[in-house]
C-alpha cells in the first residue's frame, strides 16, 4: 500500500513514520507538510531522521486521493477539522491522531479545545479508536484516542464493563515525559524548569478528560465526571496512570482480579500483571499497556496503575493497531515490542 503522512515534524509523526516503514503492507510512504509551499528534503524538515532521500511535499487532498491509499494526520488540533473534509466525502480511508474528531457534540470540542470544531455530522461519523474494544474494521476516518486518554480508559475499563465500582468516586493522578508536551517551546518545558522537579499542569482542564468520559459513558451511562490532575515528569517517554476508585459494597480483590483476567487474557498489547505493579520503563519503546492492580480491603479502594509508551501505545503504535484493524492485517504489524534499554 501506499500511504501519505501528514505532519512529520511532530515527535508522534516521526515515532508513526519510523513504525511505518517497518509495516509488511505498507511500500511507499509519502510525506506531506499541511503549512508548506514548496518541496523540501526531509533531512532539512527533520535532521534528527538523519540524511533520508525522502521528501515533503506541499499539501494536495487531491494529489493524495489519486496516488495513496490511505492518509495518516499526525498535526496538532484545528487542522484536520479544516483539511478532512475531501476525504470524509470520498470516504477516503483516514486515521487521525489530533484530537479534532473524538468527540462527539462540537460544543463540548469548542469548550475544550477553544478551536471551531469540525461539521456536527462529520464528528458523529467519525469512529473512536480504541483499539483494544472499538475495532476499526469497515470504517473510514478514525480518531486515534489521546494518550492519556488511552493510558486511563484500559486501566478503568474492567472495573466499569463489569459494574465493580461506585462511578462518582474515579480520580486519576496521570504523569507524563515531557514529549507528550510536543515540540514548541515554552517556559514549563525548558530543561531548567523539568530537571530536578515535578510540575501539575491542566488540573481537571486537560483535553482529553472529555473523551475518557464519553468512552465511560458508553460502558456505563451513570459516569458523570472523573477527578484528573496531570503531571509533568522530568522523563522524555512514558505516561503512569494511577487511578483510584471506591469498590462497590460486596466486590472483594478476587473478583476485580477476575475482571481484568476476563478483559485483558487474549489481549495482544495489554499485559495484566496482577499486584506487581508496572513501571514506565519496561514498556517504553514498546506498544504495550501493563497493568497493575491493588485492592485495599480496609478502605475499599481499587487502584490501578497502567503504563504505556506516549508516542507509541499513546499515539503511533495504536494508529498503526487501527489501520491494521481497518484493511484486515495482522494485528502485530508493524508494531514494536521490543522495550529500549536501559
């Protein structure tokens, strides 16, 4: 296949075009810039990829139509709510790592992302791709989940599915390296500030609270809200997601233990590791989510601590799990699962 990609200059782009070029089914990428006039070397556009031949050309929905197959967006909010409109109407197969199309009322994305948002229908018809429980078999255009997002919604997945839990009760304390900030600068990531130190940030404002609610919702409509805070860690990879919840009268630790062995057992990329709590460092570099789960049986209360690799399981990894679901490849396609060490 033929693919296009749209925004290499991110550090989830770069992560997506390095997996890519390791997919059995994928023999072609090219590589496209949304804000350039004129083609230029990707060795110029992104030193840190080393001397490729390759180049990035400007942006052509049309060019993109007649000779890719398929088109990754891997930009920052409020642009591909005004460049996907040619591809929705041709049902041209896109996957989509911003965060324009996975919500599902334009007001709530406005309140949010203070951004118009992308046309009523076009949000309602995309699909939300959670890998792990939305297959994104026969659809066309594919929001990717953000990463936290993605990180909080496997670790409180089996405690809601099943109804284990009092669902006022949810706080989530998320940590993140600092790639998950992206590339532009700004005084919080300077490395003065993130050496030495840990910062909160978005304290119950982070854009991707309303997606996990959404998702909740669909597993259990009496979700109303969660407790999130965010926390800038001095790392550059990885995200830990402690979530804390009340267990409902009568649920004890077996059948929590239950619930993510039922959940999770034939799960190719998630890894239940019981009460051994997981670490941000045995799944960097990888497209895993692990999972670790404690019960204290004097206060009642489930945590769970789930670790993945922000630009991958968080970002490029599940967009590549959600084009293999959407042609029929092998769901480890392309898919790293090897950790960087040390």
């Amino acid at each position: 296949m033929k693919i296009a990609l749209v925004g290499i200059t991110g550090y989830g782009g770069m992560v997506l075009y390095q997996m890519l070029q390791g997919h059995s089914h994928v023999e072609q990428i090219d590589l496209y810039g949304h804000d350039q006039d004129e083609t230029l070397s990707l060795s110029e556009v992104v030193p840190l990829l080393g001397d490729s031949e390759h180049q990035v050309f400007p942006y052509n929905s049309e060019t993109i139509m007649k000779q890719d197959d398929a088109i990754f967006f891997a930009t920052s909010a409020g642009v591909t709510a005004k460049l996907a409109g040619p591809f929705i109407k041709h049902h041209f197969p896109v996957i989509d790592l911003s965060g324009d199309y996975r919500l599902k009322q334009s007001d709530l994305y406005e309140k949010w992302y203070h951004k118009p948002a992308a046309r009523q229908e076009d949000l309602t018809g995309a699909h939300y791709g959670l890998t792990d429980f939305n297959s994104a078999k026969e659809q066309t255009y594919v929001a990717n989940p953000g990463c936290y997002a993605t990180a909080t919604l496997l670790g409180l997945a089996p405690l809601i599915q099943e109804h284990l839990v009092d669902v006022d009760s949810i706080i989530v304390d998320a940590k993140s390296g600092t790639s998950g900030a992206g590339k532009k600068l700004s005084e919080m990531t300077h490395f003065t500030q993130v050496n030495d130190n840990l910062q909160l940030y978005n304290v119950n404002h982070h854009k991707h609270i309303p997606e996990i609610v959404q998702q909740l919702k669909q597993w259990d409509r009496n979700v109303k809200a969660i407790q999130f805070s965010t926390t800038l860690l001095p790392i550059t990879r990885g995200i830990l997601s402690t979530i804390y919840v009340k267990a409902l009268p009568g649920i004890n630790a077996q059948q929590v233990d239950d619930a993510f062995h039922k959940i999770y057992d034939d799960d190719t990329f998630v890894r239940y590791t019981g009460e051994k709590l997981p670490t941000i460092k045995q799944v960097v570099g990888t497209n895993y989510c692990d999972l670790g789960v404690l019960y204290n049986d004097t206060t009642h209360t489930i945590m769970v601590a789930s670790v993945i690799d922000n630009l991958v399981k968080g970002a490029g990894g599940q967009a590549i799990q959600n084009f293999n679901q959407m042609f029929d490849f092998n769901d480890q396609d392309g898919l790293p699962t090897a950790v960087i060490l040390p």
